[in-house]
C-alpha cells in the first residue's frame, strides 16, 4: 500500500474514532442529531479565549454590502439594527447569517435582536398598541395573537430574539416608561407576559422579559434611579411576575435593570442574578445587560472603578453578554490573572446552547421574499385596530354625553395638541407623524360625514409656555354645539432622536400635571362651554 493511501487510511480511521466527529465526518457541534450539550462541548474545546469573549457581546450591524467591514471576519454573540425597512433589514439579516456561517473561522451564527414591544420595531412593520394599552384589553388571548402576527413579521425578517415585554409594576406614576408596562398589578401583569411570551414562541422565537428586577418603580420617578423596598416586596410583588413568566413560559434570555434594590446594584449582583434568577426562579437561559447598565457600575452607581471591575463585576455576578463596549476588557482580564476564564466559559455555554436551542446552526434564515406578503398586510392591520378598539376605558360619561347624538350636534369644535397627532410611543418605529394611524380629528372626520361641521385647533403645543393660541380654540368651542379636547403627554422613540417629547424612555417626569399650558386651555374651553350651556368631551 503506497504512503499516500496509508496517510488517507489513517486520517479516515482518526475521524471515524474521534469523538469530535459525527458519523458524516464533519464536527459534532454542527450535527444537528448529537444533543446540544454534546454540541456545546465540542464546539467550546475549538474556541479560542477571543472567539469567546466576542460571543458575549454585540455588534450592531449595518447595510447589506457592509458586513465585512463591520465583523471583518468574527463572530459575535448578538446584533440588533433598528433603522432599516423590514424587507432591507431581512436581506441584511441573510447575508449577515451566510457571512458567519461561512466566512468566520467556527461558523457561529449570530443571534439577531429588535425591540417588539408594540410590534417590531423595523420600518412599516405592523404598529401595534402598546403595553399599558395591551394590559386595558384584560384579554391575554388578544395578546398572544398580537404577539403571533408580530412574530411571523418577525421569523420573515430573520429576528429571532425579542427584547421585550417589560415585566416592571407600574407603581411611580413619573416614570417616564409607565407605557411599556402591563399596568400596576403584578397578577396581570403576569398573565398579559405569558401570553405574549408564547406568541412569539410560536415561530421560535425567544423573548427577554425585562427589567430584572424591581425597575419600574424608582426613586422620584427617574429610570435610572434606586428601587426601595425589603424581601417581601421583593418577593411578593416584583419576583412575581418574573416567576411567573419563567415558569410558564422558560424564555431563552432575560434583561437586567439599570436601577439598585435597597442600595445593591442589581446587574453586578451574584445574589440577584444567580441565586434569585437561576437557582430560586429556575431560569435556564442567558442574561443580556440592558444598554449601559454594565457600565452604569462605574458611572453612576460608583460600585467599580474601571471599566474592566465593572465587566469583571457583572460576568461573575450572573451578566453573560453585555450590550455596550466594557466586556470588551475581560480577554486582558483573564490573561493577567484578574478573572478565572471559568466565568467566561460559564456565559459562553449559555449563550451557544441558546442559539443551538433555537436553531441558528441549521438554520438561521429569514425570508426576504416572503417580506412584503407578511408584513404589515390588511389581516395584522385589522388585529392592531381590534387590540386599540378593546384598549379603551371610558372612565365617566355624564348625562350620557356619549356616543355623541349626530342628530343634536351639527359642528364639533375638536382642540388640544394631540387631537390631530396619532401617539404611538417610545418604541414605535415612526419618527412621530400622523400618516402611519388615524388620528382623532381624522377619525371623527371620517365618521361623521359631510352632515355634521368639524372645527379644529391646537389651541396649543403639548410642551412649551406659549398660550397665544388659546383664544383660537376657546373661539371654535363658542362657535360650535360640542367640544372635544384631546390632552396630554406624547412620546416617540429614543432612538429617533425625538423631539419635545414628554414621556418615553429618557422623558421621566417631575410631577403629573399636564405639560405646557394644556391645563389652561383645558380650563378656558370648559368655562365658555359652561357659560354657554354646552358640552366637552375630554380624551
């Protein structure tokens, strides 16, 4: 036998004996038929100190034709985009998934990332109510569907993870993020979560519940700040919705808080992380920092001193990935003998088993063409209309004012800075114009016909001290046989740099009062309407 057929004879015998190989020859960790600790275990002993550290952070990507420049040739452990249409965001997405499938060392895909609070968050894809509108529905069913249209828009895309809901208890009414919420019980707040876990996972897809833990009540109201409380409220209030969803739903990932409970920074918390969310709760998944709150150990709650004690603080604490830069230090970290790589290749187990449990290394794609068919079609635009039609609470309704007798009313003076302006939220993909939903004056317009008059005025804006507009409204109000006033906050998303805003993340507010001069138009058209012997609807 030449040397040549001896050295293929033996190389053969090699790969058929070494347990690193599956029957076809090709590694176990990309044999979909070996479990996925078998996988995890093989794929670990290939990796490299860098290949892991990069799985334990994200990269935000970019435009098709610019992933090489961007990942020049590493994987990363999750990426996000919140720009781009859906249908470019999806041929991104594929050709981002074939370049790490093929084009880095291990072939390890990455796990893609979009907020879903009220819909995915990518350009003309279907608008949802939100959270604390979803909660006022009190139908968990309506939800889940909610939630299984938004995943199918998602799955074509190729998103496969959701960084919502938001489990937090609407308790601090100044907290600008009180719209992400379910509301302030923590029953329903469970109830509303489980459901809308499970329509995502129908197209498996996993979901982060967040805030991890106790954030949605801080001090003064500001997003940032200390949560206070002792273990029974902990327990009894904001461990029970993570319980809950947890335990009915085992979701692959979960988002820390920025926020400390009794003074202790929860995301560099090892008895918050680990004891309380893996060992008491049960949770099997991985742990994403929210955006800066790694860093925020150093920033803002002084616990570490350098970037480096804030990464070393948070992985040993329970963190697996971080979304910002400061994970970036654990390599150094490990090699001058400051961290036990044991703590890196704890996170890095979590976050491969989760992209093998979802799927990603046989098949990470989504489905460009399918795009324009799915996304945002009439079907998903009626189920949006249905959630926002079993949304709304009519708190009083004096001398049965309401629904409005077109036959006694022939003009309708309709005023108030949001009477023209569709408020979608602070996760909504729209810059904060009209076009993308009917606004009350459009819809009144449209439901009354051309028998009955429309009058309309801002009267004023929504935020600043101006009130030379007001004697405008107050004239549409004398002039006409009912006034309908639309008030108060408006937000829009942060990430679209908005502007004036009054509520959303980052719009914490100082009191409850109406912003502006809103209360002094309220005011003025309630006291010529009263003189006047009419009526006003107040929204």
């Amino acid at each position: 036998m030449g040397i040549c057929k001896l050295m293929f004879f033996y190389v053969g015998l090699v790969c058929l004996s070494n347990p690193a190989f599956a029957g076809s020859g090709k590694p176990v960790y990309k044999d979909k038929s070996a479990t996925i600790e078998q996988r995890v275990n093989d794929l670990m002993e290939r990796m490299t100190l860098h290949e892991k550290v990069l799985q334990l952070q994200n990269r935000a990507s970019g435009k098709a034709g610019e992933i090489e420049r961007i990942f020049a040739g590493e994987s990363y452990g999750t990426t996000h985009e919140m720009s781009m249409s859906a249908y470019d965001c999806a041929v991104m997405y594929k050709e981002l998934q074939d370049y790490m499938l093929t084009k880095t060392r291990l072939g390890i895909p990455i796990l893609t990332s979009a907020e879903g609070i009220q819909g995915i968050i990518q350009n003309n894809c279907t608008l949802f109510p939100h959270a604390l509108a979803q909660g006022s529905t009190f139908n968990p069913a309506l939800v889940r569907r909610m939630t299984e249209a938004a995943g199918e828009e998602a799955k074509a895309i190729g998103i496969h993870q959701i960084l919502s809901p938001v489990l937090d208890i609407a308790r601090e009414l100044r907290w600008g993020r009180i719209e992400e919420t379910f509301g302030e019980d923590p029953y329903l707040i469970s109830e509303m979560g489980i459901a809308f876990v499970k329509g995502y996972q129908k197209y498996a897809i996993t979901c982060m519940p967040k805030h991890f833990v106790a954030h949605g009540t801080p001090s003064g109201g500001l997003n940032c700040a200390g949560v206070s409380g002792g273990e029974r409220e902990l327990r009894s209030l904001y461990l029970y919705p993570f319980r809950r969803v947890i335990k009915e739903t085992s979701p692959l990932a979960v988002m820390t808080c920025y926020s400390a409970y009794d003074g202790v920074p929860v995301t560099g918390s090892s008895y918050y992380m680990t004891d309380i969310l893996r060992d008491e709760l049960g949770f099997k998944g991985y742990v994403y920092s929210d955006w800066g709150s790694v860093e925020r150990l150093m920033t803002f709650h002084h616990a570490a001193g350098s970037r480096e004690e804030a990464a070393r603080m948070a992985l040993m604490a329970g963190v697996d990935l971080n979304i910002d830069s400061s994970y970036e230090t654990l390599e150094q970290s490990v090699r001058e003998g400051r961290l036990d790589i044991e703590y890196i290749d704890r996170a890095v187990r979590r976050m491969l088993a989760v992209k093998l449990a979802l799927g990603l290394f046989d098949q990470p794609y989504g489905d460009p063409a399918g795009v324009k068919k799915v996304v945002r079609n009439a079907d998903k635009v009626a189920l949006a209309k249905e959630v926002a039609d079993e949304s709304a609470v009519l708190l009083e309704n004096k001398n049965h004012i309401l629904p409005l007798d077109l036959k006694k009313y022939k003009s309708i003076a309709v005023v108030g800075p949001n009477s023209d302006q569709a408020v979608l939220g602070d996760y909504a993909w729209t810059a904060g114009g009209t076009k993308e939903a009917v606004s009350l004056l459009q819809g009144l317009k449209e439901a009354v016909g051309k028998n009955t008059i429309i009058r309309h005025a801002d009267g004023c804006d929504w935020w600043s001290r101006d009130k030379s507009r007001i004697a405008e409204a107050v004239e549409l109000v004398r002039n006409s046989d009912v006034a309908v006033v639309a008030i108060g906050t408006r937000s829009t998303y942060l990430g679209r740099s908005p502007q004036y805003s009054t509520a959303g993340e980052g719009f914490d507010l100082s009191s409850l009062e109406l912003p502006g001069v809103q209360l002094e138009l309220l005011k003025e058209v309630k006291k010529n309407r009263q003189a006047g012997g009419g009526r006003v609807y107040i929204q």
